[in-house]
C-alpha cells in the first residue's frame, strides 16, 4: 500500500514540493539499471534468492513497486550530487517465519548507497526508535512505517526525511538471513565478553520459533558463526550503546557476509539462492543480477555510520509513541548525511526536510528532550 503524504508542502497529490518521478526519470533509470545490479548482490546478500526464480522459471518474493507512487521530494529528483549513486533500502523484520510484505516492525532499517562510476558502496543505520513522519504527517518511531504500509511507505518515509531517491529495496527475516549465512559456511566475528552474555538467549527463542537446533557459543574472541548465531549477535541490543551498538552489529554481519559471498562461485550462489528462496521479499529485476553476478567482486563497502549522526541526537519519551531517538536537529543530520553518502559538503536541504525538522525540534520541546 502506497502511503500519500498531507498537507500543504508535502503532499506529492496536492502540488506541493515532494512530487512524483517523471516519465523521463524513469526511463533513465531503467536504462541505467544494467550497469548497477552487481553492486547490489554484494551489498545485498539477501537478494541472492531471486536467482533460484530466474533458472527456475517460477515466481520468486518479488514485488513491482509503483513508482510514480514514491515520494521523492522536489530538489531531490534534480539534485546533481545523487546523480551517479543508486541508494536501496535493506529492511530486516521482527519476524521468524513469512510477515516480509506488512504488518511486522523493522529491526534494521539501513541504506546501502552505490557509487556506480568507482564500485564503492557505503552502508548507514537508520535507529529503528528514531522520531520521525512516516511519510502521513504522523510522527512515531520510524519502524512503524513498514508495519503500517508495507515497503512503500517505508521507502517514502527514508526518502522525506533524509532527502533521499530509493525505489528498490530487499526485506528478509531471521529465517532468510539465518539460512543465507550457513549456505556461505558462516562468516567470521568477534565476540566480546559482554556478547557472550546475550548471544545463546537470542539463539535459543529463534530456535523455538523456527524449529531447528542451535550450537552455544562458549567462548570469546574472534571466531566462526553459524548463522543462527551470526542473526543471534545481530540482535543483541543489552550492552553498552544498547541499540546503536545493535546497530553496528548488524552492518559488521552484513559486511562480514558480503566479503564471503565475493569470494564464491557462481555455483555456490545457485545453491545458496536454492536454500533461501522464499525467505526474501524483494523490488529488484531478476534477470540483471544474473547478467552481473560475474561483476560482484568489483564491488567493496568502504565506510558504514548510523543515523542520527551521535552528536546531533538525543533521547526520551514522546508522549504515546515511548522512548525514542530524536534528531536534535534533522536539517544538520540530513546535510551531514549527504556529506558521508555523496561527498556534498554544501547540500541545502528541501523544505520538506525542514518541515520535518520544525515539527521533530517542536515535539522534543514539549517533551522537555531538547530545549
């Protein structure tokens, strides 16, 4: 379900600023798309499952977005620093088994950012309890958008908020990222004391859900995990930094299984993609990844950071919506943000975003969160 913003300046259905892509954009991005999808195996290891749907001729978890449907605010569509990168939305759910499509919150919410002309790809956390407009005008915690309308919504409350021009994105749940790591034969992380802690507890309530046996991690320092304990440590939010720490974690898995998943045949890939269909719920063309999957090593994360950026953000209750991360500023965070993705030092954002930004400052007032 596709969610249309209100009110005066941010209604793409009203003429106000944010407003729908032009025939002419997405012809251009289409033709584009041939030469960028082998970037988004590598950044996107989840989507590796939509192989198994093209060799096999059946129908994988994909979905055909509506993009005149999206929200891509006014200066955003003509801004010349985005032109050249391809932003794409990684959406990890609260979910062991199906609920990829709706009705389930987000766990992750990151951006993976391509820069198409040098391979680089730089990957940033959006905080699951950031304050933010869902993309409606109602302002909650951010991993409410994607329970609420699905991927649409999710992907037009990130393009609103951050000035940001995503039309793709990939979902999966603890069962698709789980088995994924183990068809890889595991990736390689360090496990702190404090981890250890944590680790077997998340282990053991996905193994209930999931019905399937789990091994302890017994002891600290770097090692080999499986992939259930490899989603375990991905969840652990019960240690200092508590979920910005959650947070890094997940983009250190995500890199971790990405440099395993560069070094595999396009075999082994067939196989992994055999292993984890249906476990993905996923915007991008199929036939293109196969086409690229020999490009895959050109492709290297260099740089991942979290957002909001930690000395632009602070935290408290908003009344209903609980304890939330706050922008203390969004127009300071959105132009730090564009500075990391597209080196944009002087990126002036869209009345959108200040829009936000006035409403966000306004409601952490009230909650005596900001002064």
């Amino acid at each position: 379900m596709a969610t249309e913003t209100k009110g005066k300046k941010g209604s793409a259905k009203n003429g106000g600023t944010a407003r729908k892509m032009t025939a002419k954009q997405r012809a251009q991005k289409k033709r584009r798309k041939i030469f960028i999808f082998a970037a988004e195996i590598v950044v996107l290891l989840a989507a590796l499952v939509v192989l198994w749907g093209v060799l096999k001729g059946t129908e994988s978890g994909r979905v055909e977005l509506k993009e005149d449907e999206l929200i891509v605010n006014e200066n955003v569509a003509e801004n010349e620093s985005l032109k050249g990168y391809r932003n794409i939305a990684l959406f990890g759910v609260d979910s062991t088994v199906g609920d990829l499509a709706k009705n389930t919150r987000t766990d992750t919410i990151m951006i993976a950012s391509i820069n198409q002309d040098t391979g680089e790809v730089k990957l940033v956390s959006l905080y699951r309890d950031t304050y933010l407009n869902l993309s409606n005008d109602t302002y909650t915690k951010c991993n409410a958008a994607y329970a609420k309308g699905g991927p649409e919504m999710a992907i037009n409350m990130l393009n609103m908020n951050l000035d940001l021009n995503i039309t793709d994105f990939v979902t999966v749940g603890f069962s698709g990222l789980s088995d994924t790591i183990d068809a890889l034969g595991g990736v390689t992380l360090d496990v702190d004391e404090a981890e250890l802690l944590h680790i077997n507890n998340y282990q053991y309530c996905m193994a209930e859900d999931l019905k399937r046996p789990y091994t302890e991690v017994t002891s600290t320092g770097t090692q080999l995990l499986d992939g259930l304990q490899a989603t375990a440590y991905c969840r652990i939010r019960y240690t200092a930094g508590n979920d910005f720490k959650r947070a890094e974690r997940q983009r250190e898995v995500l890199q971790a299984t990405a440099e395993v998943a560069k070094k595999a045949s396009i075999t082994s890939l067939t196989s992994i993609a055999n292993n984890v269909f249906s476990e993905v719920y996923t915007s991008l063309d199929l036939s293109e990844i196969v086409e690229l999957l020999g490009n895959i090593t050109k492709y290297q994360i260099v740089a991942d950071e979290g957002f909001p950026r930690e000395d632009l953000r602070g935290g408290g209750r908003i009344g209903s919506s609980g304890d939330c991360v706050v922008p203390t500023s969004l127009v300071d965070n959105v132009k730090w943000l564009h500075e990391f993705l597209f080196n944009d030092s002087d990126y002036q954002v869209s009345s959108e975003v200040e829009e936000c930004s006035q409403k966000i400052h306004d409601d952490a007032v009230k909650a005596n969160i900001i002064k």
